[in-house]
C-alpha cells in the first residue's frame, strides 16, 4: 500500500506460538504534511474508550430549498464563485457568489440531448488543454451505458469517441469521471446490474473502473470492483440497496457519497402509491450515506449498517422528507463543507413526488468523523511511529479536556512536549509546549502522538512549517 510500510528495524509477528517472545511489529506511516482524518485507523495504533461518531450537519435556509432543479449533477467552487450542473433536458449550468442564491446561465450546448442524462461534472486537475478543462460523464440512454465529454467552459460540450459509449451497461444512475492524483488513473463510478431473484425484483450494483488517459483511449477501462450489499439472509435485496455512488477525494480519502434505496416493496405486498406530500415515509426511501476507503480497497459501510445517514431526512411536510440524492461532490470553501443535495416528498415507487427542489447542509471543516470520548471515562488515541517533518501542530478538536503528548517512537514521553487544553472548539488548536521546547528538535526523527479525551471529540491533526 502507498504510504505504509515496515521499519528495517522491526520484524514481521507471524502469530506463531513460538518458544520466548513473540516476534514484534511497528507499522510506520508516512505522514509528511498532509493532514491526517481520523476517518479509520490508518494512523492509528492503539485507542481505549473512544467510538467513533459522525458529525452532524446543518441544514442551511431553514430548512427549505435554495433551487428548484434536481440531481443528477454537480455543484463546484471555482473561479471565485459555486458553479451547478442541474439536471434537465438538456442540463442547465446555474453561478452562485454566496452558495445559496443561484442565477440560471445557460442551458448546456453540444451533447445530444437524446443520451444526454444522469450526469456528472468535473474540473480535472490533470488537464494540461484548456479545451478539455471540464469533463462531463453520463448516460448513453440505448443502451444505457457512460459516454464521456469535454468542454473549455462547462456550457459547450464536444463528446469523447465520437459520442459513443466507452463502457457496457448499465448508466441509468449517476455516472462520475474523477482524477486520482495518487494512483495517478482517472477513475470512473457507475451503476452495475445482478441477475435478478425468482421474483423478478430488479437488483442494483455500483462499479468502479480505471482509465491511465481517458483522451488517449476514452474505452480503456478496467473494472476495479463491482459490488452490492450482500448482508443478511435475502442478500438484503429487500433491506437495502445501492442505487447511486460517488467518489470524492479529500486528504487522501476517498468518500463515496451514496444513494441507499431502503424498505424494498416486495412483490406482491400491498402498496400504497398514492402521493402524499406531507407525511413521511419509511417505505420505499433513498438515503443518503458516506463511506470511506483508501486507494482500492472496499468501501467502509458503517454508517448505512448503523442506519446513520449524513443529511437526514426532514419531517413531516419537508421537501426532503423520503428521499435524498447528494450532488457528485462536496465542496469545501471557507472551512466549510457544502453539501448539495437533492430532495423529493414522495417515495421511489410513486410517479407525483412534487416539485424538484435542491437543498444545502453544510459541515465544519473536516468534521465528518471524529473518535470520541463520552462521559466520565478518558479515551486516549495513540498513533502509529512516523517520521516528523513539520514544526508546527495543529489540531481539529472540539471538547472540554484535550490533552496532547510527543512521544519517542518506543512510547516514551519526551520532555517539554506535552500540552492540556481546557474547554477548546478548533479547527486548528496548536498545542503550546514547555518553555525552551518545541518540535523543531526532533525533525527528521521517528516520533508518535498520543491524545487523551474528556468529553470531546477529535476529527484530525496536520504538522506544517509555515511560521505562525
């Protein structure tokens, strides 16, 4: 794996029972300064009387709408100013100086509006044309699979292989081209289909695939994986389902953003489809939930077992009351997350769900997952070795009894590097050292953190060397 490997001083535990001691293991990291989420245990050894728990947004405008449009689409930062793809036939492009009150610009130009549908927009870091500067990938409708486009400035559009597809079936949900600066391949996110059971239910898959250069070869396409929940005696098929998944990459994290189609009607069960805009539902919804990986591993999927969506549905009477579809990618703007979503007052089976209407939750600045520590007991967290390279900690934490310690990569406290802090809500707390300390001394060196909590919770940590 990227980024991890084994210290030539240490030796590899074969858990063997062995005559003596067992053989030791020390997992160093590379931290260098990127800031670390504590999203998992990547950088994580050790930690006592912590959960994990996710953070909790805040609905922005009450509540209500900010546009009325739908997803599939995307909303970005760039330029100064949010830039939206909503969906329509064809895609509008709508600008935003605030992020909530948006101006309709144009209607998009160039696709054929026939296969132009369940889009999503891109500004690909890797482009060095400013013709291809924008990328579009969407659903080639007969026979449902992706297409990909390009465009100078994300209203004029040209396609990719002629127009054609560039992968088989199926494409009839989000579709996402993305750039993945660290495996260095453009990735790609699609629905997939599995046979469907005896009783005819359709069965919803997600795939994810990967490109060296998509202008090259717009077809070359390798499947990663291909998956669907596959949890539980029936397979879940009527529990839940994956309907729409998105890959956005932060701090070396990868998010799926996911659409969970929950409470399957089955067949032959009685089933009211009549609308009712007003009351809520439990019964054939979509949720919204995230998980986390790094490069290619699996998704982490606790959040949908534990039934904790990111953005809840609102209550009775809400535009978002059963269902809920993010926009492709998040947006992070002003130490905050912008997380666009569309949401609908009736449930997936029912043909009138009201006007289509997009919502606004936003996020502190990586709060989406913290370790925690409730209570009267104090949790500690302590990180695997690494090689110090920056002089200056900052820390993302929110609590009322925060404690941090230095200590040598065998776990030893070093002196005049240990710091407390009182009731703190940072996004960027530094630790204050004992005077004639700090961590320039030990830059080059193997070193560990250890935290201890009260009542608070810690969502990361960065070293930098800018001065203060």
């Amino acid at each position: 794996m990227r980024g991890l490997h084994i210290t030539k001083k240490y030796y590899l535990a074969i858990g063997l029972f062995l005559a003596g001691p067992w053989a030791s293991v020390a997992v160093e990291v590379e931290l260098g300064l990127r800031k670390q989420l504590f999203v998992d245990d990547w950088v994580v050894e050790e930690k006592s009387e912590v959960v994990r728990e996710l953070g909790q947004v805040k609905k922005q405008n009450g509540g209500e709408p900010i546009f009325e449009g739908f997803f599939y689409g995307t909303v970005l930062h760039d330029e100064g100013k949010f830039k939206m793809w909503y969906r329509g036939n064809p895609y509008g492009y709508a600008e935003s100086v605030d992020g909530i009150h948006f101006k309709k610009i144009s209607l998009l130009k160039g696709l054929d509006p026939a296969h132009h549908n369940t889009a999503s927009f891109y500004i690909d870091p890797n482009e060095t044309d400013p013709a291809h500067r924008y990328k579009i990938c969407y659903a080639y409708l007969r026979p449902h699979a992706a297409a990909l486009g390009y465009s100078a400035d994300g209203i004029n559009w040209k396609a990719y292989n002629g127009g054609k597809p560039v992968t088989h079936r199926a494409a009839d949900t989000y579709n996402q081209v993305l750039w993945d600066s660290e495996e260095k391949v453009y990735r790609m996110f699609t629905r997939t289909d599995y046979r469907r059971p005896a009783s005819g239910l359709e069965v919803r898959g997600t795939r994810d695939m990967i490109n060296p250069d998509i202008k090259a070869d717009p077809k070359n396409w390798r499947i990663v994986r291909e998956w669907k929940f596959g949890k539980g005696a029936e397979d879940e098929i009527y529990r839940r389902q994956i309907y729409a998944l998105t890959d956005w990459i932060h701090e070396g994290v990868h998010f799926a953003l996911m659409s969970v189609y929950e409470n399957i009607p089955k067949p032959g069960e009685p089933y009211d489809r009549k609308p009712d805009h007003h009351k809520r539902h439990e019964h054939d919804v979509v949720n919204f939930y995230i998980g986390t990986t790094r490069g290619n591993a699996m998704w982490d999927l606790t959040w949908v077992y534990a039934g904790k969506p990111l953005i809840p549905r609102g209550p009775d009477g809400s535009f978002d009351k059963d269902m809920i579809f993010p926009a492709s990618q998040v947006v992070t703007h002003l130490d905050q997350h912008w997380i666009y979503y569309n949401g609908y007052r009736e449930r997936h089976g029912v043909a009138d769900r009201g006007p289509h209407s997009i919502g606004l939750a936003t996020l502190k600045r990586d709060r989406f997952i913290s370790l925690s520590a409730k209570g009267d007991q104090r949790g500690s967290v302590l990180t695997k070795p690494f090689r110090l390279e920056g002089s200056r900690l900052q820390i993302n934490v929110q609590g009322e009894d925060v404690s941090v310690d230095v200590l040598d990569e065998n776990g030893k406290i070093i002196p005049g590097l240990n710091s407390r802090s009182g009731k703190v809500d940072s996004l960027r707390w530094e630790p204050k050292w004992a005077k004639g300390h700090d961590l320039s001394q030990l830059l080059g060196k193997n070193v560990r953190l250890r935290f201890q909590l009260q009542n608070a919770n810690l969502f990361a940590f960065q070293f930098l060397n800018s001065k203060k």
